[in-house]
C-alpha cells in the first residue's frame, strides 16, 4: 500500500476478525511475530515498518520517529477498516500502538499490548544501544551488520532458549535487522497519554522478560485498570513461540468477547510486579 510516497508492505493471512500486528525494534523484521495458530481464527495483518524488508525507506531528513510510525500505522488500520480493527503491538511496535490508540481512533476494535511499556527512558536507550552495538567501537551501519549483532543477543530473550534450541534456532537465524530505524529511537513516557484510551485492552506479558516484564505489565495496568493482563510463567520476550497455544487462546478469547460486545476485561488477573529492564 502506499503513504504518501512511501511503499509500506502488508502481509495478510488467515480469517476472521481482523488484526494488525506491528513488530518490536525499531528496525526489526516482522516475520519473528507470525502467528500461524491465531491465523486460524484472525485475519492478521503483519506490518513491515518503514525502512524494513520491502517497505520504503524514508526520504531524506524525515525521522524514524513514534509519530511517523503512529502515522504510518493509522493509514495501515483505515486500509482494513470496513470492519473494526483490533491492534497488536510487540515491544517497540506496542509504543506505537499505544499513541495510536490513545488518539481514539474510531476504526480500533480493541488493543493488544505485547511484552511492551509505556515509557522509553534514557536506561532503555543505552541498553538498545548496547544490543545493537556490543561497544562504541563497533559501529553498526547496515543491516547485515545489525542482523548479525541481533541474532547474538536475540537467545538471551528465551526464558529457556538452550533445552529448546531446536524449537527456537530458526527463528533466531533468519531474523533480520535494519539499523537506520533505530537512530531515531528517542526517549517518551506516554503514562499520561494512554490513560484516554476508551477501547477494551490485553497486557501480555513474560515472566522471564528482562526487557517488558511483569513490571511493565503493572505499569501498563496502572494507566489503565480496566485492561485485562495475562502474564506466561514459562516466556520470555516471546510467548507467542515459547507458549504458542496459551498465548493464541489468551488473544482469541479477548478478541472474540470484544467482538461479541462483551467486557473490558476477558479473565486474566493483573501481573505481578517485577523488575524492569530495556532493549
């Protein structure tokens, strides 16, 4: 589809109620988010951000920025909106679902706050840094570069990556990585913001996720506490692979009482706190 002059690619697979998946970085391919098992009762829509796969790349001078992202999204959900749209956004993707959201667009059908927060401080920052460029005297400047950087780190995100390398080395080796994104990526607290969010919402979070864990979920909740939360006790930063079946039951069930014009919140009790570190 095209915004503006830009070519932004969308893969679309499954049926049924429509969701847009935007993945985590900035500047990470969304492949690692297909979600085969919930293909069988959505329509997902996965989103390849600007500057990512075969998507455009930005102009000149033009910022990889939330609100750039928050546009592009928005033109992504109007596309697929001749039917309420449900919202998925993974880590990074969940900050821009989150601005989204909080600027009450009609078309949303519901929000899904993925191993995610609200606030990137200045601790997140130099923590996706040090992902991306191990020391300052590795410079990270294309995407073969900060593919391979990526897929270092990427294990440590599985809460038990060793005893299911077998389950879990595809994903890690064909994971892929674009660095201009990520130079952009700038400190926000968005607390404030999403505490205007009219439409039902589902914290997922991993128990083991150093990054947006159940202190992140917390937070979240607190902005917010008619959400409903799930926490995995056997996940990391990716549930949707390391506990696929819970994970798919969990989305269908708030996506499907949504749909049915049933509650905010679908059953899960509220995570419990933890500490909070960042990629």
């Amino acid at each position: 589809m095209r915004v503006g002059d830009l070519s932004l690619v969308c893969h679309v697979r499954g049926r049924g109620p429509r969701c847009v998946a935007h993945p985590a970085g900035p500047g990470m391919h969304w492949e690692y988010l297909r979600m085969p098992l919930a293909e069988r009762d959505h329509t997902m829509i996965y989103v390849e951000p600007a500057g990512t796969g075969d998507s455009g790349a930005l102009p000149p001078g033009e910022r990889y920025d939330l609100a750039t992202y928050v546009a592009h999204l928005a033109a992504v959900v109007r596309a697929f909106a001749d039917e309420p749209v449900f919202v998925l956004g993974h880590g990074h993707g969940g900050f821009v679902a989150q601005s989204y959201a909080a600027a009450g667009p009609a078309e949303l059908a519901g929000l899904i706050l993925y191993s995610t927060g609200p606030v990137a401080d200045m601790q997140m920052l130099d923590q996706a840094r040090w992902n991306l460029h191990r020391d300052a005297a590795e410079q990270v400047d294309d995407a073969e570069a900060a593919t391979r950087r990526l897929r270092e780190v990427l294990p440590s995100h599985f809460a038990h990556y060793r005893p299911r390398r077998t389950e879990f080395a595809q994903v890690v080796e064909r994971v892929r990585c674009w660095p201009r994104p990520a130079t952009d990526f700038a400190a926000f607290d968005l607390r404030s913001a999403i505490t205007a969010i009219g439409k039902p919402v589902m914290i997922l979070a991993g128990a083991h996720d150093f990054v947006f864990g159940p202190s992140a979920a917390a937070t979240l909740r607190a902005a917010m506490p008619d959400a409903g939360v799930a926490l995995f006790e056997n996940s990391g930063r990716f549930a949707h692979l390391e506990e696929t079946e819970r994970f798919t039951h969990v989305m269908t069930e708030f996506t499907r009482r949504v749909s049915n014009g049933g509650g905010q919140r679908p059953g899960p009790g509220p995570a419990a706190t933890g500490d909070l570190l960042s990629w």
